[in-house]
C-alpha cells in the first residue's frame, strides 16, 4: 500500500512541527543560563534552573507526541492522523490565546504566537485531508 499525498505532507508538517519545540526544550534543559538570559531574566538561582527544568519536560513530552503521531503514520494507523489533528487544534488554540491574552499587536512581540497559529493552522488542515484520503474507498 502507497503512501498517499496528504499523508507525506502531513509527516513534513509534524517534522517541522516537532523541531522548533525541541530545540526550546533541549536548551532549557542543557543550558538554562543562556536560556534565561534569552528571556531577560538575570539571576539564575537553583529555583530558576528548577523551573526551566520542569519547562523543559513539557515541551519534551509535546515533542513526544509529535513523534508518537508521525511514527503512528508511518506504520499506516488511522490514531497517527487523530493525534496529528488533536496537536494541530491545540497548537492552534495555543497561539490564538496568546495574542488574545497578552494583546500583542506588534508582530516583533507575538511572532511565536503566529509561528503557533501558522503550524498549528498546517497541522489541522493536513491532517483532516490525510483523514479524508485515507477514508475513501480504494476505487476512488
């Protein structure tokens, strides 16, 4: 059985998807200094490093998903692309919330909510298209 069109999007999307909170997650866990420093935060005690250890296993654990829902793909399961379609509106629903709550009208200031909504707004449509493919009858 071929991979179909949607669903080799679909495992593009959750790569790129799952690289940007990784790359958060590993440098809050391995370098918490630089990390706080990134975020203006200028004494690091052991509570800071704490909290961005905690911080840390969060985003990890949605990076987990990400890979549990690309590896579910991978071997043709159906939950791969419900998963896919959860993460997307959850990521999606993340970013909106973000402007909302902090009313960040200044691009420089909200690029990750749009970076959220963007991915997540990718995520959703391919995986409710992946859904579709695989849900028509083979004669199709």
């Amino acid at each position: 059985m071929k991979m179909k069109a949607f669903s080799m999007v679909l495992i593009i999307i959750l790569m790129i998807a799952a690289v940007l909170p990784a790359n958060v997650g590993f440098k809050l866990m391995f370098y918490p200094k630089d990390a706080a420093l990134s975020m203006n935060i200028s004494a690091v005690n052991e509570d800071v490093t704490r909290a961005m250890l905690v911080l840390s296993a969060y985003i990890i654990s949605w990076v987990v998903l990400y890979a549990l829902s690309l590896v579910w793909i991978l071997r043709k399961k159906k939950e791969g692309m419900t998963l896919a379609l959860f993460l997307g509106i959850v990521t999606l629903g993340r970013g909106l919330l973000l402007i909302y709550f902090y009313n960040t009208h200044d691009l420089g200031d909200s690029i990750v909510a749009y970076i959220m909504i963007t991915i997540g707004a990718a995520l959703t449509a391919s995986a409710t298209l992946a859904l579709r493919e695989v849900s028509k009858p083979e004669s199709e």
